[in-house]
C-alpha cells in the first residue's frame, strides 16, 4: 500500500503497522471524512472534564502551598 510506504519513509521506525493505515484507508474510501474520533460510549464527556478540573486544581492548590510553606521557611532561616 502506497500510503503505508510513504508513512515508513517519513517516520521510519515511528510508522503506524501496515493494519492500522489499512482500516483507515478502508474507512476515508468508505465515505468517513474527519480523522478525529467520534464520541464513545461510557461516561460522557462533561463528567471526565468535570473530574480532570477537580483534580488539577487540587494539585494546583496542593503546590501553592507547598510554595508558600517554601517561601516561610527561607525566611524563618534568614
């Protein structure tokens, strides 16, 4: 398959398998035209957000105040 060969050459080592550009091949000669992938089924979209945001601003609060504990400590030794 000529796509996959031009894959190989540009990527080397990095190249999807040969199935892989196959099915997509397969899938664009049936009429699909976006590469990106639909929407799954399980937990919508929103609740993974939802949960993602959470968590990051924890971990964002949990660093300020690692932070400001570093800042007290400099100038408690000071």
């Amino acid at each position: 398959m000529e796509c996959h060969s031009e894959f190989v050459e540009a990527l080397e080592n990095n190249a999807l398998p040969y199935r892989t550009v196959a099915r997509w091949v397969g899938k664009f000669q049936q009429g699909r035209v976006s590469n990106s992938d639909g929407q799954c089924s399980g937990q919508p979209l929103s609740v993974r957000t939802d949960l993602a945001r959470a968590v990051i601003e924890q971990l964002m609060n949990e660093d300020r105040r690692s932070r400001q504990q570093v800042k007290t400590d400099r100038k408690t030794h000071n």
